[in-house]
C-alpha cells in the first residue's frame, strides 16, 4: 500500500516535470524570430481550410497563416500530419503553431493556449434524406463524424442517436454518407458547402445548424508571447483588406468573426 502510494505520488511528480518542461521548451516569439520560420501544422485533408492540390498544401487557412507569418516577418515551415497529432505535437514542442479549424472549446483550452479566432463556422447536418434536417431528425440515424472533432462530441450530446461512426478523416466521413453506410455526416458549413459544389451529382443536401463555434489556431499552452504576436499579425491583415482577399477567392464571401 504504502509502495503503491509513492508509486502514484511519483509517477505525479514525473507527469508535472514533464508538463512544465514542454512548456519551458516551447520557442518563444524571440527564439522564432532569431530563427527566422515559424513551425506551422496543419492536416491537409479538409478542403477548402488546408488541403493538397497535387503536391502543394494550399488552402484558406494555409494562405491566411502565411500572410500572419509575413506581417510578423517571419517564413512559414509547413507540416502536414493526422489531425489527432496535431495539438499532442504543441505540447511535445514539435511546432510552433496549429491551424486546422480547431474550434475553442474549454476542453482543449486546458491543454494549449488559442490565439483570437480567425473565423466562425459551426457544424451542419448534410444527408441525402431530404426527411432529416434537424437535431431531432437524427434520432435512430447513424452518423458519420471525424474523430476528435467537435462534430463528434456536439453529435454525443443528441438524444436517441442510433450509432455515431467515427472517422480519421473527414473525407472518410463524407464518403461513408456518399456510399450509403450512414444515414448523415456532419461536418463544417463550409466544407459541406464545398463538397456540394464540387460533387453536386452526388445527391448530398445540407441541414441545420447542429451548433456554431469560433475556430482559431493554437500555440504550447502559456506561450502568451507568441499568441499576441500572432493576434496582432492577424489584426492586421483583418485590417489591410488581406484577409477579406483570401476570404473572398475561397468563399466569395468575408467569413470572419462578427
Ligand atoms: N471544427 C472542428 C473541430 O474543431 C473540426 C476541425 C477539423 N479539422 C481538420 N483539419 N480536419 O474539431
């Protein structure tokens, strides 16, 4: 008993040395500076956010990270990884920075520091049943969601769901509905929005608001320093008429924060 007890007190101790190294061990905004690039990642598999157009990562959110990087003089190294590695990797000190349409939820707050948003988007319900449009339509329905996403855990808040199929891949989740193994998926408006311009034979229509959430890239938790480097790049160019640009050529429409 007595063993077991310091056991646990010392795996404790271990947990919070490592805890505060990774946190020591994040670059600050100084160390990035010297350097010259800023560490980015993102995932590359949600068009029209961050995806690969042959070889090249592109996108509305790589453009976007790339005009903050520029008014902070800095270049941008980019890394394309699964999107379940992504915020892990702030905490092992792996990147700088993550731009992947995380939505700032109190949850992963705890574990990295968000910068201001850099645009609001929410969950929608996209079916081929033009019967299921509503939270309440998806009672009895199996629903397809990304693993790790809000979509997953708002979709875990409705009553009487039948089955929730959870996927690595959003793509995944949009080809299980094309191929009739689920009755929705759910995903972001504007990736819905995407997918049904860019496959309108498929038959897919979008629902309802399932919520809304403010989206914004993440720094190691506490690299206040950092964060504010970034909020201020991001203001400028909020600013200058360089994001309403980017947000225009992807959505034809001004999608920040209002
Ligand atoms: N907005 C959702 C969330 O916060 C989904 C993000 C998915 N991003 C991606 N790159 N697949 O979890």
């Amino acid at each position: 008993m007595k063993l077991l007890k310091s056991l646990t007190r010392r795996a404790l101790f271990t947990a919070a040395l490592i805890g505060v190294a990774a946190g020591a061990q994040a670059r600050s905004f100084e160390d990035i500076k010297k350097d010259g690039k800023i560490v980015i990642a993102t995932e590359g598999q949600f068009a029209p956010f961050n995806f690969f157009q042959g070889a090249k990562l592109t996108g509305f959110e790589v453009e976007v990270a790339e005009a903050v990087a520029a008014k902070m003089g800095l270049k941008v190294e980019w890394k394309a990884l699964s999107f379940d590695a992504l915020l892990t990797g702030l905490r092992q000190d792996r990147w700088d920075m993550v731009i992947a349409s995380h939505g700032i939820t109190e949850e992963r707050a705890k574990a990295v520091t968000f910068t201001e948003p850099h645009y609001c988007s929410g969950g929608v319900i996209i079916t081929k049943n033009p019967a299921i449009k509503t939270a309440k339509d998806l009672a009895g329905k199996v629903i397809a969601v990304q693993t790790g996403t809000t979509y997953q855990e708002n979709v875990k808040k409705v009553s009487a769901v039948k089955e929730i199929k959870n996927f690595p891949q959003d793509t995944d989740a949009r080809a299980a509905l094309a191929s009739d193994r689920v009755d929705a998926w759910v995903t972001d408006r504007f990736v819905a929005l995407n997918s049904l311009q860019a496959n309108p034979a498929a038959g897919l229509k979008m629902g309802d608001f399932l919520f809304i959430e403010r989206i914004a890239s993440a720094v190691a938790k506490g690299n206040t320093g950092l964060a504010g480097e970034i909020n201020k790049g991001l203001a400028a160019i909020l600013a200058d008429g360089s994001y309403a640009a980017i947000s225009k050529k992807y959505f034809n429409d001004d999608i920040r924060c209002k």
